[in-house]
C-alpha cells in the first residue's frame, strides 16, 4: 500500500512548525556565546531593548527570577536555558530577542553587549580526567572535576577469568583495539523549533513544536515550569524528520514559552541550519577499547569493553532508562559468548551536550559498531574468513528466548539463516574470488582500485519498554490507543506516538484494517496532539510499532469483541455461535448468516435495535505495556572499491537482510531501511562533528558536515527473513534505526578489508579520502578526530 500521507506531501501541502502563522505573532532569536568556555562578566541590552521593532530582551538573569535560569534533563542532570554564569559551549544559548519579525529579532541580538572572561577550555574528552583540567561544572555544589558517571554492566570477575584463562592457554589469545565512534548530528530536514501560544485570558498554553514525544514533554513542562499539566496543549505537527534530535527539550522552546507569557501574544522560535548543527543533539562521541578473549579455532569466549563516553557541557542524554549508557549494554552483539564485561565512563567536556540519540536506541549503534569491528579484527588477526568467524559464533535458533550475558532477553531470531541469505544475495564466494585476482594483479603493479568485502551482523533491541528497567522520571512506558468506529463503518486510531516521517498513518490504519475488515482507506489516524490522543512516550527507539502498534493491534481486537455481542444481537444467535471469518462475524458454519463491520457499527449506533445490557456505540480504549523489548536483527554486505592512489572509497554495492518480524508495510520499512543505509554510509565515510583546540564547531554548516546524497549511495540490495516476535500482538519488531545501526561497521570493515595489501588493521570513521590515504602509509595522525 502506498503512505496517505505523501498525497499531501507531495502537493507542498504539509504543514510543518515553521508553516504554522499566528495572528499577532511575534519572533524570537537567540544569541549565542562565540566562546567555547568563558566566564559571563556582563551583560548590556539597552541597546536592542531600545531597537523599535524589539518587544523585550531575555536574558538567564530574567529567568533566575523565575526559576527557569536552569533545566532538567532526561539524564538527571540540569541544563543552563540561558547561560548567567558562565558559557561553557560554542553556540550555547545567552539571551533571547523577542521582535515584530525575525529579521528585527536578529538585527537586535547584534545590539546586545556581553562581556566574556575567556577561560580554558576542555575539548578533548582524556584531558577532562585530568587532575589539573578546567572545571567545567562549577554551577554543582562541590563539584572539583569533570566526572559525571561510571556505569558497568556484566560480570568483572567471570570475564577477568575468562581472559586471564585465555592469556595462559596456548590455543586461545587475546585481542585488543582501541577505537572511536565520533561525534555526529541526525541533522533532519526541519530544524528544531517552536510557536508558544500562552493565553492570557484561560491561562492555557498551546505550544507548536518539533518534537518526537508530544505527551512527555508537555509532562515536563509541567512539572518543571509548575504550569497546570491540563491547560498546555502540544502539538506537534507534520515534522521533517527527527532522527533522534526531538526528542529532547531546547533551551529555545523555553524561551518562547517565557516570551509569550511576558509580551502576552504569541511567539515564534525556529534555529536556523548552523544554530541546528552547533547546539542540539549530537550524538556518539565514544572513545571504546574492545578486548576479545578468543580460541585460536575462532571460537569466542569473551568481550571486555571500556568505553569513554564525551556528554559535552551537559548531560542531556536522551536517556529513557535509570541507566547512563543502559543499551550500551547489548555490546556482546549476536553471539554465544561464556562472559562479558563493560565500563563506561562519562565526562563533561566544553561541547554542546552530547550523549543524544541519533537513530541510535541510546547507545546499541556504539555497542554494534564496537563488537562488529572486534570481530573482524579477530579475523584479520586469526586469518579467518570474518563470514566463517561469524557462522561460527552467532546465536543458534533453539537458544531462543536467549539470556544476554548483560542480562537482555532477546526474543526469537534465526542468525545463521539470516546471514546465510544475505551471503548467497551477495554471492560472497565470488566475491572473494574476483577480489582474490583484483589483488594479484595490485601486487603485480596494475594500475587498479582495491576492492574490500565487509560484513556486519546486529541485533537491535527496540520498543522501550518494560516498566521495571525504563522509567522516565518515574512514567511508565505504556503507550495508550483509542478506537471509535462511526456509523457509517469508518474509523478514528488515536495514538500517542508521532510520525516524522516514518508513515504511520499508513501503517496504524493498515493493522486496525487487517483486525477489523475495513478499508485502510476508511480509517484515519490522529497523533501529534496531546489534546486529541491518549498518553504515551512517543516515537523514538524505534519503539511505535513495537508500542504504540501493540496498543493498536489490542484496541482494534477489543472494537472486534464489542462488535461481536452487537452482531450476535442482530443476528439473534449467541455470540458463542460466532466466528470471524475473511473481515466479518459470522455464524459459525453458515456463510450466509454474517455482519461486516460497517452493518454492525450502524446498529450499534441506532440503540432501538439492541437489546437491554449491550452497550450502544462501537469504541475502545487501550493500555499497553510491553512485557520485553523487540529484537530484530540483520546481516549486511558491503562492497567498496579503495582507489590507493587518493584513499577516495566508492560504495559498489551494499546488500542488506533484515528482520524486523511481521512487516506491516514492506514498502516503508524497505524505505526506512534504504534511509538508516545512506545514514551509515555517511557516518562511516563522511559525518563527523570537529572541533579545533579552541573548542570552535567545525561542522556548523553544511559546507563542513558532509551528508551522503544519491552520489555517494549504490543502489541498494535488500531481502528479508521473517522471524516473528512472540510476544508482541502481531509479530513485529521495530526497524526504524536497524539498517544505522547495523551499516557503519559493514562499509568500515570493507574499507579496512580493502587496504589488507597495507596490512591495516584498524582505522576510526569517518574515512575520509585523507584518513583511508594516512591509514594507508601507516601514519595515525586524525586531526579531525583530535589526535594530533
Ligand atoms: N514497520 C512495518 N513493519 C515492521 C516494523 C515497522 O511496517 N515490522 C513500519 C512502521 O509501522 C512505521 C515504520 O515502519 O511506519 C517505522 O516503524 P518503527 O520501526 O516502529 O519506528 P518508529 O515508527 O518508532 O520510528 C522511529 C525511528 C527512529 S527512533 C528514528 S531515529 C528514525 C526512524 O524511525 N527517524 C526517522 N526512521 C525515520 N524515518 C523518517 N522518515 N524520519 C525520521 O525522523
Ligand atoms: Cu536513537 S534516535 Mo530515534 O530513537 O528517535
């Protein structure tokens, strides 16, 4: 089925944030600190309070009055909204322009004096250990250093004794690679952005905005503003794209909610592209050392991580789990292993706050891109083939339900089959053979590129999620649903999620159509409006249609029962003589005897044909907690060709099987898998986020942080194995980040497979023309990484 929603789209008649106009509406900029790390000495507005078209000027000072100078974040740490005293990143937020347009609003922020004490800054994530580093947090009560956590996860002492029984034995070794994950951005189409409407008369808020989790934040506005939880409204309209970015509350949203409570009229917020690039939501920023302990046969006993993780000047982690690095946790990957260990550090440094999700599931793309790699350089260190290594380790089929050494019940999967389907796609042995006799003829001195094969397996570990292990401020993680069939036999779906651009009112319209034998065509989906849907955590971790479309699913079987009691009135018969049959209740037996859900609904509505005690009207409402996560999983190929002369790499081909369980829509999640491919091909070769000595942002535009476009992507290879999840109402687990988090080690390991002649053994994303020429003749030197 093609997505309902692109007929809008297409037409240009979407209506985004930006799109949305107000009467009377004012606009508001921000001023941000050019410095990386400075004391705020001062700060004049006169200036730009004096401009004509200026209606106020708000600064942290203003905010402290309010209490609001400072916020929560989902990390359990506090975040400056406004900065009073001191900046502690490039970008970060100062004071707040409110004008009739948003060229005034910006004219003005040009008026604004403030004068800075610059102090060190705290660019490079080792350094912050240091005894003698720059505090950055001075604002925390005691604090002397730049630590924020330690987390482990695992067991310390099974896996020392693994690894200490592996160094002894002749037959076994022990691997070890350092290696960074760096710092990227999801950059989505549409920046980040708010419209606050505070009336002044009911005292209701309504506030427009870009975000992923409608429900939760108008939640956190409550209780961290103290406004009357009933009377904000959020909606959250067409969004171009979130990628993880909108899941979080920025410093800006708050400024134009306080904007409009003190001009009375409505204001509109929206960053542009470098303000989007320079302060929300990076992510990754993981400096891991992966140790395997391994027999010289290539089977693998242990993984042993420690990790140090760069959160930048405030911890806004969009963490939904009491744990700081929590799925960092599913680093043992797909595979059989007697013991596991992790540590995970977490530091403050003077970046914008980082640790963010970006198509991530809060950590697992580290974790995959981690054990994904050890696992090559365990081949390229043994001389196995890494396909063979993989077969070798991989989880069989009856371990299922299988329990993670990090304590993870994974639900069902079959991965030899899996990544035996993705080999056979690819045609893998004559691959090697092609590359086999491309590298005689390399060594023979031809002028040819070299060509790499490389492979990853994931398991992905989406739809938050069990009550006990993720609660955020103390809220479940159940997501509601509300059906309501009208007379007529067409439907309303009310779900708390919200769609950036994934195709839910497409795909919740087609499971309410396959449980109820309506047309998708005749079911409409209402989400991204607190006052229109029931509560719920929204759309991240891949988490709707493991959630959101459970709860759906449920709702829509309950519909389903109503409607048979209705039925068997109309039909006068029992309704244990009934059956559903091809879309209709019908009378067991009898094919003549049947109601669709269209006669049925227009009986429940005219009450004069039902008999006393059933109710009239055919509604339902649902609550579902997920009992465990969703597991899908996917084996991926990719094919490089290196050209040695200038290390430029061009992605041939990319194979990838994925299975996510029942696909509701294999159309969209082909898209959603051809979208997290062209993401991993970005990050492995071109994505990062820079920073020089300074703390300068060297990606704040896109001159400078480079996306991957058409040109840079083959045309994609997809298949698919079907392993449904026993726990969830129809079998489906979530896609919507696999193919991210399952990419960037497959086109690194090919890169790496590609320079073997070099004997290269490892090199850090993203692999730039300059990074593959230097890994190349063996120099380490990454200024873009900051080793230097
Ligand atoms: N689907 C399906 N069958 C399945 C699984 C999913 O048909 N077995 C469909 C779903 O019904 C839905 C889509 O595929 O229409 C994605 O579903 P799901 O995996 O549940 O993910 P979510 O809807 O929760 O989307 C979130 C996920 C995340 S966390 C990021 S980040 C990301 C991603 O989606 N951001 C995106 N894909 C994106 N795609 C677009 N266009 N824009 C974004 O911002
Ligand atoms: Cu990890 S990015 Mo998505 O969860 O919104």
């Amino acid at each position: 089925m093609k997505r309902k929603e692109d007929a809008r789209f297409i037409r240009g008649r979407g209506q985004y944030v930006d799109d949305v106009v107000l009467p009377g509406m004012l606009h508001g900029a921000v001023l941000r600190s050019p410095l990386a790390h400075a004391r705020i000495l001062s700060i004049d507005t006169s200036a730009a309070e004096a401009h004509p078209k200026v209606h106020a000027v708000i600064t942290g000072e203003t905010l402290a009055g309010l209490g609001l100078a400072w916020m929560p974040t989902l990390s359990h740490d506090t975040q400056a909204v406004l900065a009073t005293d001191k900046v502690r990143f490039q970008g970060q937020e100062v004071a707040f322009v409110v004008a009739d347009d948003r060229y005034a609003a910006r004219d003005a922020l040009a008026l604004i004096d403030v004068e800075y004490e610059p102090l060190d800054p705290v660019i490079d994530a080792k350094r912050a250990l240091d005894p003698d580093a720059p505090v950055i947090r001075t604002d925390k009560d005691g604090k002397a250093d730049n630590h924020i956590f330690d987390w482990e996860s695992g067991d310390r002492a099974a896996t020392d004794a693994v690894f200490a029984d592996a160094e002894a034995a002749d037959d076994q070794l022990v691997v070890v690679q350092d290696m960074i994950y760096p710092r990227v951005h999801p950059a989505p189409l549409e920046t980040c952005g708010a419209i606050a409407d505070m009336d002044p008369v009911t005292g209701k808020l309504t506030l427009w905005t870009t975000t992923q989790a409608p429900h939760a934040h108008r939640t956190l506005y409550a209780l961290v503003a103290g406004l009357p939880e009933h009377k904000i409204r959020i909606i959250s309209p067409d969004i171009g794209g979130g990628f993880g970015n909108k899941v979080g509350i920025y410093p800006g949203y708050v400024c134009a909610v306080v904007a409009s409570i003190v001009t009375g009229t409505p204001v509109k917020w929206m960053e542009d592209r470098s303000e989007n690039l320079m302060s929300t939501s990076f992510a990754r920023d993981y400096h891991m050392r992966g140790e395997v302990a391994v027999t010289r046969d290539g089977r693998i006993r242990g993984v042993r991580v420690h990790v140090l993780a760069d959160h930048g000047a405030f911890d806004a982690t969009a963490q939904p789990t009491a744990f700081p690095a929590g799925f960092f946790g599913v680093f043992t990957g797909s595979y059989d292993l007697e013991a596991a260990h992790c540590a995970v550090t977490g530091v403050y440094t003077n970046k914008a706050s980082g640790g963010v999700a970006y198509a991530c599931s809060f950590r697992i793309t580290e974790a995959v891109y981690l054990i994904e790699r050890m696992v090559d350089v365990v081949a390229h260190d043994l001389g196995i083939d890494p396909a063979e290594l993989r077969m070798r380790n991989l989880l069989r089929p009856e371990q299922f339900p299988y329990q993670s050494k990090t304590g993870w019940e994974y639900d069902s999967g079959d991965y030899p089959h899996t990544l035996q389907v993705a080999l056979d796609k690819a045609g893998y042995a004559e691959l090697r053979a092609e590359q086999a006799d491309r590298r005689r003829r390399f060594e023979a001195g031809e002028p040819v590129s070299l060509m790499g094969i490389g492979l990853s397996f994931f398991t992905e570990a989406v739809g938050a999620g069990p009550r006990r292990s993720m609660d955020i401020l103390g809220l479940g993680m159940a997501d509601g649903a509300e059906l309501r069939v009208h007379p007529t036999g067409k439907a309303v779906l009310r779900v708390s999620c919200q769609s950036q651009g994934q195709g839910h009112e497409t795909t919740f319209a087609q499971i309410v159509a396959q449980e109820l034998g309506i047309s998708p065509d005749d079911i409409d989906v209402v989400h991204g409006d607190t006052d229109q849907t029931p509560f719920g955590l929204g759309t991240y971790g891949s988490r709707s249609t493991p959630v959101s479309g459970a709860a759906t699913a449920m709702v829509a079987r309950k519909v389903r029962e109503r409607a048979k009691i209705v039925a068997a009135a109309m039909m006068e018969v029992s309704a244990d003589d009934l059956e559903w049959n091809d879309g209709r209740w019908q009378v067991a037996g009898d094919p003549d005897a049947s109601r669709s859900m269209a006669d049925i609904a227009m009986a429940a509505h005219s009450n004069l044909e039902l008999p006393d005690g059933v109710e009239g009207h055919l509604d339902a409402t649902c609550v579902y907690n997920p009992p465990n996560l969703t597991y899908p999983c996917g084996a991926y190929v990719c094919l490089v060709e290196v050209d040695p002369g200038t290390g430029a790499v061009d992605v041939r081909r990319f194979v990838a099987v994925d299975d996510c369980g029942v696909r509701i829509n294999p159309m969209i999640v082909e898209g959603q898998v051809h979208g997290g491919l062209a993401d991993g091909v970005g990050m492995a070769l071109m994505q990062c986020i820079a920073f020089d000595l300074d703390g300068n942002c060297l990606g704040g535009s896109m001159m400078d942080y480079l996306l991957p476009t058409s040109l840079e992507c083959p045309s994609w290879e997809l298949g698919e194995t079907v392993t449904p999840s026993p726990h969830h109402p129809i079998g489906a687990k979530g896609v919507g980040e696999s193919a991210t988090v399952g990419s960037p080690p497959a086109v690194v390991n090919a890169v790496i497979d590609a320079l073997a002649p070099y004997d290269v053994r490892h090199a850090d994303m993203p692999l730039t023309p300059a990074a593959v020429w230097c890994a190349a003749q063996g120099n380490p030197l990454r200024p873009d990484l900051g080793i230097t």
